[in-house]
C-alpha cells in the first residue's frame, strides 16, 4: 500500500509541473477551436509519447502510431485523419494564416492541389505550402537589398568605399546565409522521407485507419504515390529557392572580389605616392648633408685648394721684405749717415 501511495503522489506531481501547450484544434470542415491542456493528457489522448511532443529539431517531419508530426521552427503541429493540431503560436503572422487562410483550405474549398484526397494530404500541403511561402517571403524582401546595395558599392562614379553600404551588405549576407541555411534543413527533411518507401506509406493515415475509404484515386494512383508527388513539388521549389540565394551569394562573393581589387589599386595609389614623398625627403636631406659637411671644422682637399692663393701671397711678402734690407740698400744708408 505504501508504494502504491508513493507512486500516486510522485504521478501527480510530474502531472502538476507538467508544460501547458496552447492547442488550436481544425477538423475536415474547417471548425476552428482553441483550448489548453496538458502535456501529460495531450500526448496520452494522441496515443503518442512524451518524446514526441518534445519538438527537439528545428525541422521535422517524423510518424507514430498514425499521426504525423511536424515542426517547422515556431510552427508545431500534430496531423490526425480528423484534424489539425497547431501547439503554442506566438507569430503574428502565423495567426494571420491560421485564423484567414487554414480553414478554408483544410475544408477542400479548391485552393489545394490536394483538396479531392484526404484530410491528411490538405492539412500536410497546407503547412508546407505555408513555409515555402515564409521562405519565398525571406528572398523577396532581401534580394532587391542587396542587388540595391551592390551596385552602389560597384559603381565606378564611386571613388571611395561607403563603410555604411558594407555594413548593410554585412548585415544581408548573413541573414541570406540563415535562409541558405532554412533551406537547406527544409530540403533535407523532405528528402529524407523520399528515400524511405516505409515512410511514405506511414504519411498515408486514412490508408490506414479506413482502407475502405479513398483507397486509390481517381487516377488509379495509391495514396503513397501521391503523397510522394506532393513532397517531390515542394522539393522542386526548394531547390528552386536554393538556386536563386545561391545566385545572390555568387554575386556578393564576385562584388567583393571587385571591391578589394578597387581597395587594393587605391592603396598601391598611396604607396606610391608616399614612395616620392620618402624620395622627396631624402633628395632634400642629401643636400642638408653637403651644407652640413662644408660647415664643420674638418680637413679635405677643397680646404686645401682654397688656402693655395693666399700662402702664395705671404711668399710673395716676404720676398719682398727681404730684398728691402738687402747690403747695397744698408750701404747707401751708411753714406747718407755719414754725409749727414
């Protein structure tokens, strides 16, 4: 009796703590409800388990026990053959489409390729159609961005680099590397289902809930088939959004390559400028240095040459002293004495 009492008391309180998910319910017509509920009842009414309302991954689209699980970053959705569930909205622009566009698509009003088939197939192309678009969105509004702002950093009327532009640029090339990125995940979750015939048929919920019921189409086509048609279209435009990002990045990697070619002819510009101020300068010094050298007090050969004419006068002098006190020059100033 104790454990059992011990196992009822830790039971309600994992039940007590458990998470809430807000639970937006679609059924076949197109009826919209909301309510709350626990994690703990949610997943055990489903007859899922509680890995499986986790939402782990960024990108999934996984099956159990007849139910397909989706998540698609916030969007988190549970597929049955008699509804939708979206858990825990918080985007203003996935309530629009919830509340404005959902309804009527998963009540097979035409605006699906899918609408003749199954619940499942509208509700599983209503989500991806609505992702592709939130991806189609993404590029629309960068691509004309960007393009914008690489011809202004490419235009040869522009002398110099506008910092602001690549700052702009900065900032585009890394939000387009997130939608690579989206893309990419989106591509592969669906291509992961493409290669597994298993999981094809496990999409395939009423196939297996009611046989009886839209067994083949009209075509003759089995529901796998179909539901293989449907994610291979997706796939397409997946790829077709991968091109065209991939395109854009070409384009940003070849303006960059420009725009350091441009970088590096303005600074072989001013090396080569600063090179004839250095030989300007050192033109000048090597003048300074010939005053310099005349102005100090050292002996060369210029010295020398310059002291020539005068020793030559002091010679001269000294000749001509010398010829003034001569013997014939003392001998008549003797006799000039004497007279006197």
């Amino acid at each position: 009796m104790r454990r059992f009492r011990t196992s009822d008391a830790s039971q309600a309180t994992l039940s007590s703590v458990a998470p809430v998910f807000t639970v937006t319910k679609f059924d076949k017509e197109g009826n919209v409800t909301s309510f709350e509920k626990k994690k703990t009842d949610l997943y055990q009414e489903l007859g899922l388990q509680a890995r499986d309302l986790r939402f782990q991954h960024v990108m999934s689209i996984t099956t159990r026990n007849n139910r397909i699980i989706m998540r698609m970053e916030y969007l988190k959705a549970v597929i049955t053959p008699e509804c939708l569930l979206i858990l825990d909205y918080r985007n203003l622009n996935l309530e629009r489409w919830l509340f404005r566009e959902l309804p009527s698509q998963l009540a097979g009003e035409g605006q699906l390729v899918t609408h003749p088939l199954p619940f499942e197939f509208r509700a599983t192309e209503a989500l991806l159609q609505y992702w592709i678009s939130t991806l189609q969105g993404k590029l629309s509004i960068l691509q004309p961005l960007i393009l914008e702002t690489l011809e202004a950093l490419v235009d040869p009327k522009h002398s110099s680099v506008d910092k602001s532009k690549l700052h702009i640029l900065l900032q585009n090339g890394k939000s387009l590397s997130e939608l690579e990125t989206d893309i990419k995940i989106f591509k592969e979750s669906i291509l992961e289902i493409l290669d597994e015939e298993e999981l094809l048929e496990e999409l395939c919920l009423t196939k297996w809930s009611d046989p009886q019921v839209f067994e083949k189409s009209s075509a003759g086509i089995d529901h796998a088939e179909e539901m293989e048609l449907l994610l291979e279209n997706y796939y397409r435009l997946a790829e077709d959004l991968s091109n065209a990002t991939r395109e854009l990045r070409v384009l940003i990697d070849d303006s960059q390559s420009i725009i350091f070619i441009n970088l590096d002819s303005h600074r072989n510009v001013m090396m080569r400028l600063n090179l004839q101020l250095t030989m300007g300068t050192f033109s000048l010094s090597l003048f300074g240095l010939m005053g310099v050298a005349f102005g100090m007090n050292l002996e060369s050969s210029l010295e020398e040459m310059a002291s020539l004419p005068k020793k030559s006068l002091q010679a001269d002098r000294r000749l001509e002293m010398k010829h003034s006190f001569r013997p014939d020059g003392l001998g008549s100033g003797k006799s000039v004495l004497t007279n006197r």
